[in-house]
C-alpha cells in the first residue's frame, strides 16, 4: 500500500493556508466542522492526524470551498484535471466582499424607496383624515 504521509502533510498545509487566508481560528474551525476539537484541527493541519473523507466534506462546507480546492497540489490531484477553478484566496474574499456591497446597496435603495411610500401612504392617509373631519 501506498505511503499516504505525504498526502495528510499537504493536505494539512493546505488547510491551515485556507483557514489562515480567511482569518479564521483553529477553535473557529473546530466549530465550524462540528465533530472536532481544536487540538484535532492543529494536528491535522500538521499532518499528525489523518483525515475522513467526511472530514474533507465537513472542512471544505466550513470554509466555504469546493472539497477539491483542499486536495490541489497533493499527489492525489498531479495530472487529473481539477474539479474547480482556483483563485487565490484573496480574490475570493474581494469577490465576496463585492458582492456584499452590491448586496448592501440594493437593501439601502430598496429602504429608500419603501421610505418614500411610506411617506406617500402616510400623506395619502393624512388627506382621507382631513376630508372625513370636514
């Protein structure tokens, strides 16, 4: 059988740079995951604790990346094709935050405008009070 050291390093490596990219604890990824502690999160990014398959799944929900992202560059992914089209990371977090700001502004003109009907309800509503005191 096939000396899968190497592979639980890099995978290690590789999550530790994702976690680190994202500014996200050990402790916070142990929660995140949901079936770890932080010290198993620290001996798997140093290779030291081998990884599940579900704990591939569980990491990659956690963080937010496609499972693949998290074997790129390990033996088992030289010379396949990639199941995801990588980014650095920090093009990913300004994509989001992009999108968040789009996001933002949307939620402050859709406030804008449900503001101004409000206003113009409430003048409609004060005219109709006029009217029936009259």
């Amino acid at each position: 059988m096939a000396d899968l050291e190497p592979v639980y390093r890099q995978f290690g490596a590789r999550l530790r740079q994702i976690r680190k990219s994202l500014g996200i604890t050990q402790d916070e990824l142990a929660k995140r995951h949901g079936a770890l502690e932080r010290t198993s999160v620290c001996n798997i990014e140093i290779g030291r604790q081998r990884v599940l398959l579900d704990d591939v799944l569980r990491f990659a929900t956690a963080l937010h990346v496609a499972p693949s992202r998290l074997l790129e560059g390990s033996v088992l992914t030289a010379g396949s094709d990639a199941l995801y089209s990588p980014q650095p990371a920090h093009q990913e977090i300004e994509a989001i935050k992009r999108d968040m700001t789009n996001f933002t502004v949307s939620i402050a003109r859709d406030a804008r405008a449900a503001k101004e009907l409000l206003r113009r309800v409430g003048a409609i509503g004060t005219k109709r009070r006029s009217r029936d005191r009259g």
